[in-house]
C-alpha cells in the first residue's frame, strides 16, 4: 500500500536533489538529537548503577567525550544510510528484511 506522502513535496518543491539534500540534512539533526536522548538516559540510569557498585567512573577525560560524540556522530550516519536506502528503494519491507539481513551477516563474520 502506497502513502503517497512524497507526492505533495515532489509538486511543490519540483526539484528533488533539493528535497533529498533537506531529507538528509534533517534526518541528520534528528539522528544527533537522538543520540544526545540516549547519552542523557544512559548515563542517568548508569552513573548511579556504577555508583552503588562503588565503581569509580571518570567523566572529565577526553575518551569519554570521544566516546560519546562517535556515537553521535554514528547515528547521525545511520540516519543518512536510512535515507539514502529509502531513495534507491521503493518498497520498504524489502529494505527493512535487506538491512537485517546485512547487518546480520556482517554481525557473524
């Protein structure tokens, strides 16, 4: 079944490399922002966990900024993958079972 969502951007905006380029863009931000929601859960339920492990955690080094921006910064790739998969792809169960099945075989190997 076909939502036709794209139909009203692609007749107002008739030149998709913009709407495309906007897509990633978007999809970017929303990534790194999701990213920031989930370091902020994480360390709210594991600095108190650590904690009462009485196990010392420091937050003042450059590897946990390194850390935590990496992650960032790949989500905010995956965001981009998702968008640019969804733009060659048509039918979304084929890339969802494809993506799976990917991530699957480069999980084992």
């Amino acid at each position: 079944m076909a939502h036709q969502t794209a139909t009203p951007t692609f007749l107002a905006t008739p030149r998709r490399g913009r709407v495309v380029v906007a897509k990633l863009v978007t999809y970017a931000v929303a990534g790194l922002g999701y990213a920031a929601a989930c370091t902020v859960v994480l360390l709210a339920v594991a600095l108190p966990w650590f904690a009462a492990k009485h196990v010392d955690i420091v937050l003042s080094g450059t590897d946990l900024a390194r850390t935590l921006g990496g992650v960032g910064i790949e989500v905010a790739l995956y965001a981009v993958l998702g968008v640019a998969v969804g733009r060659l792809m048509r039918n979304q169960i084929a890339v969802i079972v494809g993506s799976s099945c990917t991530s699957s075989s480069l999980a084992r190997s």
